[in-house]
DNA sequence: TATATACTATGATATTTATCATGTTTTAAT
DNA sequence: ATTAAAACATGATAAATATCATAGTATATA
C-alpha cells in the first residue's frame, strides 16, 4: 500500500504542511479502500471519526432539503480532504457523500489529525487557510443561487466542470453526471435541466453524447444570461 | 478606552482563547471607533489588513451580483469577528461590510493577529471551529437558497431574526431592516418581499408599523411551504 | 414648514420555472 | 437476447416570481 510520505496527492491539501514523521505515523494508522459508483462513503447525520484524502476519483456532497430533493452543495476531486469540518467542530457529517465514479479514498482516524492540529501550527495554519477558501466559494456560490437564474447557473456549473476536470481524447469533459445531478447542482427540476441542457446542444455551446458533455463554445456560455 | 482583556464581548469569539498578555499587548494596537447607520466598513476588494471586533449594534455583509443587485450573505452581531478569512488566506475582501444600525468596532491589525495564530494552538483551533461552524451554515443557506420558495426563505429569515435579536419593550424585533434588505437576504426583487411581508400581516403571522416587525405567530410562519 | 427624496404598496402583465403527462432511449439484470 | 428499470426527452399547463407602472407615505433636509 502506498505510504502517505511517499503520496503525491497530499501536495494538495493540508498534509503538505506535516514533517516525514507525523506522515510516517499517520501513514501506519491510515485504512486505504476502493470505492465504487453510487456508493455512500457517509451520509447526513453519521459520525465520520476522522478525515478522508481523496487519492483518485470524484464524490458529492449532498444535503436532502425539507421538500425532499437532494441539493448537491459541492463536488469534491483527487487530492482534496473530506470530513475536516466535522472533525474540527466535532459534530456529525451535516452532508453525505457519494461517489460519483469509482474512487480510492485513504482514511485516517480523527486522533491522529487531532494530534497534528495541537502541535503543528503550520498545519492548522493550512487547514484555516483551506477552510476560508472554501468559505469564499460557499458566500459566492450563495450570491449565485440567490440571484442567478436557472439557465445561468446551469451554464456556470459547465463552465466549472470544463476548467475543472481533465478531458478525455475526444474533448469530453471528465465527469459524468446524471441529468438528475446537473439538476440537484444547480437547484432546480430534472426537466428543467434536461431541456436547458437540449437548448444550449440546439444552440451549439454543447454537443450530447448520452452522459459525455464537451464545451463547444466556452465563451458563448459565459455570455448566458 | 475599554481594555481587551476587560471586554465581555470577546467572550462570543476566538479571541477568548488569549491569554492575559496577549490580550494585552493587543489592546495596545487596538483601534476602537463609533459607525454610524449606513456607513461602509470596507468595500469588496478592499484589503481589510486585520480583524474588527464588533461591541456592538449589526453589519450586514453584501456581494454585487453580475445583474447589479446586492446580495446580502450574512447579519454580523456584537462579538462576532469580521475580516478573519481574507486575513488568513491574504486575499482582499470578498464582501462588503455595511452598518445596518448604530455600531461601535474595535479594528485589530493583521500583524497582531497573524502573530496569535503561529504561536497560540488553540487560538487557531478556535478560529478553526468559528469557520467551520460558518462553513455549516454557508452550505445549508445554499440547499435553502437552491430550494426553497421565496415566501419560505422570508419566513426562515423572520424567524432568524426573531430568535437572534433581542427584542424591544413592545416585542418588536431588535433590528430594522428595510423591505429591500430583506428582499437583498432572501434573495428577490424588493416587490415580492414586499408583497409576501404584506401578505404575512395579513394572515397574522406578523404584525408591522413602518420597518418594525413583531413576530406574531411563529409556529406559523415555520409551517409555511 | 415646505419640499425633495427615498421607501412602501399594489395592480397589471410578462417571464421563468415547476409540475404533470406521456413516450422514447439507455442501462442493467436475468 | 429479453425484459425491467432507470434515465432522458418534450409537450401542455400551472404556479411562482419578476418587471413595469403608478401612487401613497414616511423621512430628511433646507
């Protein structure tokens, strides 16, 4: 099994800020597991005892809203920690999180990042700093919802998925996502999804392959409103 | 000039986690000074270079969106911080910052807090937990914002309001807030919040004279979809 | 106290979005 | 390969919300 002081994906978040040492001690307590599609790696409500490092693959953080729709709050990748809110406050997940392809995922105990926050300065340094950054999103992404329409927020989350997420050969963008899930990530009906979606193939700033989305017209989208 | 380490609003927020000294040499570069209602703290963009502290009286933190209407992210109350996340990620402010009533602040300079961060551990786990408690709430404003009706949302911030400010000798809510700040939180056009508050006073869930709102019913209002 | 200005209110209408219905296509399981 | 289930698509309609128009009301200021 990979050794975290050898991984590569700790560059990425906050484990870059540890000494050999503790990456040596975390690595002998961490569990490694593959994920596969649709799997729950936690839901709303659940102790999580610990934080995830995404080595490979793609989940989402979901919260299930009173009218029983399932509001997709967040995409998390490769190289990004899951759980750190929970485990600071020490409250139960407030989200679930599944895969959304098939995933490898370290996990390791709360203790031992316990232990780090206590004496490495530099690493709570880094968690704050990576927890501000994801607050901006957050306050961003609420002026969005608040005051974007549908089509708008529709064309912003493909711009996102296409500056984030690696394409295959063929210009498609990396991620398969459901027409449910494009609905659940921008906050509105499946159907209204599916017909935005068909809109902007009709009007050339997509082309459809089943799930396989590829940005035409990047700019073009940008320009939605 | 009120001392820090006297202050019992420090009690509400991170700075509690100081120690005497600290406190005190804090307090030495502390700034203090009266807002008046309307008055910009700072400006989205703007590098805020420290920390304020609010004694007392309500800031309302705002976002310009693309279609040139503020949304209003959040109400900040005495003894809440502000500034903290652009201090720890160096980024200029995200928001604006406008009093909503009568204020007195204390601005704390950068250096003075940087320096608590690298030396105090469970200064910066504190500050942790007041972001990742913030973090909470960001995401479930986004899953209210992506789902919820207009009329629920204005009802969620009625309720809000009515259970984290005190209220006044006639039960008034403790905090006035024009029909176009609430249109600005919930996110609407001034007239739709307008029209719902009209229509809640007319189904007795509250009552108004002028920009006071008493909370009438408040089982009601949590009941309404 | 007069007067301008901002705020509140409400009707009429247009636009956006959700919901319901129905059929097709894709995917997964036997 | 067949069949059931899930996902996609689209029309018709209803509901929610925005916009435009107009007028009353409060508030500040000269």
């Amino acid at each position: 099994m990979m050794k975290c002081e050898q991984c590569i994906v700790k560059q990425f978040n906050a484990l870059k800020s540890l000494e050999k040492d503790d990456l040596i001690r975390i690595s002998g307590c961490k569990t490694s597991k593959f994920i596969k599609k649709g799997e729950i790696l936690f839901r709303e409500g659940e102790s999580i005892n610990g934080v995830y490092c995404i080595k490979e693959g793609v989940c989402k953080l979901t919260k299930l809203s009173a009218n029983g729709k399932d509001q997709i709050v967040k995409l998390v990748v490769r190289g990004d920690l899951l759980g750190q809110r929970s485990l600071v406050t020490d409250e139960k997940s407030n989200l679930t999180a599944i895969a959304v392809n098939e995933m490898e995922i370290c996990f390791i105990p709360k203790s031992e990042i316990l232990h780090d926050l206590s004496k490495n300065a530099n690493f709570s340094l880094d968690m704050l700093q990576d927890m501000a950054k994801e607050l901006r999103i957050a306050d961003n992404i609420i002026v969005d919802m608040a005051q974007k329409s549908v089509k708008q927020r529709l064309a912003d989350v493909l711009i996102y998925l296409d500056q984030a997420f690696d394409k295959d050969e063929r210009g498609y963008v990396g991620v398969m996502l459901s027409r449910e899930d494009y609905a659940n990530l921008v906050g509105t009906a499946t159907e209204s999804a599916i017909r935005i979606l068909s809109q902007f193939k009709k009007e050339g700033y997509i082309s459809t392959t089943g799930k396989h989305i590829k940005i035409i017209d990047l700019e073009g989208l940008k320009r939605i409103e």
